[in-house]
C-alpha cells in the first residue's frame, strides 16, 4: 500500500516535472521506528542511499552513516537493527517505488502491447519523463539496485526471511507486470517467470553494459538504456507469441 501525494510543477504553462510526494508501507518487520515518520529517520534513508552508492554495501557502516549525517550509531539503531535490514528496507521502498510507476505510467496506453512497452522502459529508466520523489534520490537508488539489489535476497537465510514477507513488494511489482503480460496473450503460461525474468535481465545488462561488457550485446554510450528497452521488448514478445510454436 502507499500514499501519493502529487503535484504540477509548471514552467511556461506547461508541465515540465511531476514533483510526488510518496509515503511506503513497507513491512514492518525491516525496521524498529518507521523513518519516514521523521527527519532524523528521512536523514538516515537520505543519506544511507547515497554512503552506500559511494563506498558500497560491503564497506558500509552504522558508524560510517552516523559520521556522514552528524549523529551517532545508537541513533540509527533506534531505527534499524543492523545493516542489511536497512538494505532490505531501501530496496523494498524502491520496488514499491517501481510498482507505483509501472501503474502510473501505463493507465493511460490505448493497448496492452502499448502498455508493455511502457512498462518496460519504466523497469529500465528511472528517470523517464522527469519524476522525483522527496528526500530519496531514486537515481541513485536505481544504481544501488542494479549494482547490488541480489543481496537483498541470493542469500543463506532467504526462506526465512521471505516468511517474514521481506520480499512481498517484488512479488507485487512482478505480479503487475505479469498481468500485462497475460494482457497481451491471455493464458501466456509463463507469465511470472516473464515478469521477473525481465526485471533481472534489465539490471543484469545495465551493470554488464558498465563494466562486464563481453556478457552483452549493449554498448554503454549515450542512449544505450533505449537499446536495454528494445532488447526486452523483443525478447518479452518473442517469449509470449513463440509459446508452443
């Protein structure tokens, strides 16, 4: 569930960026004492994207995040228990973040292949007709994610973590983008397996594309995340009308 607050900034007249305002139920399990019901809790959030962009995950401390927000380590506890309850908590926010755009973004499509299209480009740029999300730069979390999002859940402990529901925001953003796919192909079979397997593919070709470049086909220049939308879709279309060919 989330809670949208959204406004026009105008220029000439005109739209030029959707400014939200968004407020995540995230489960509350990640967390000890919600940061969003507070500034030193929005600070944390804030600046814990943006240290853990810098150095990362790996390197990432309480301590090194209490230096960066000029606070201490037994403040940031108060809100987190460790680490990567933090992570977790970062990008379940950015799924449900991700969720809310897919159905944004594509409400207004004339026709479902239309919609997939759109729905594809929104999974692979973040920055797609100039959204902006107060105190998270959901850029710099996109990069987060692509570069280190699997360790929220390739992990030993996984199984019991999802029955704390840690990862129910993915399967919800997975399950949206499953139903346009069954839109487009009604009774596709592999509809899930579709979904997630597009959202990998996008993040995986994004990182290779940036730094393991003999594992794609993209070429990291200017407009190369058009080139990622183009490949999905092409893929995501061959996968649903080759179905049993």
């Amino acid at each position: 569930m989330y809670y949208l607050v959204i406004r026009w900034l105008l220029a000439d007249k005109e739209p030029d960026m959707l400014k939200v305002t968004i407020k995540l139920d995230i489960n509350e399990n990640l967390y000890l004492k919600n940061p969003e019901e507070t500034e030193l809790g929005r600070r944390i959030v804030e600046n814990g994207i943006l240290l853990i962009d810098e150095i990362g995950f790996e390197s990432f401390t309480f301590k090194k995040l209490a230096e960066k927000i000029s606070s201490t380590e037994a403040s940031i506890y108060r809100y987190f228990e460790n680490k990567h309850l933090l992570f977790i908590y970062l990008v379940n926010w950015y799924w449900e973040w991700m969720k809310f755009r897919v159905g944004f973004y594509t409400m207004n499509e004339s026709g479902p292949v239309e919609k997939l299209k759109a729905a594809i480009r929104v999974i692979v740029d973040t920055s797609q007709r100039s959204t902006s999300v107060d105190y998270v730069d959901t850029e710099v979390l996109h990069r987060i994610v692509v570069t280190e999002g699997t360790k929220a859940y390739h992990k030993k402990n996984v199984d019991e973590e999802n029955k704390e529901g840690f990862f129910l925001s993915y399967k919800a953003l997975c399950g949206k983008l499953a139903d346009i796919i069954l839109e487009v192909k009604p009774g596709f079979s592999y509809s899930r397996s579709l979904a997630s397997m597009l959202i990998e593919t996008a993040n995986n070709n994004i990182y290779f594309a940036r730094h393991l470049p003999r594992l794609t086909d993209i070429r990291y220049k200017a407009g190369f995340l058009d080139e990622v939308v183009r490949m999905l879709y092409t893929f995501a279309l061959g996968c649903i009308h080759g179905e049993g060919s």
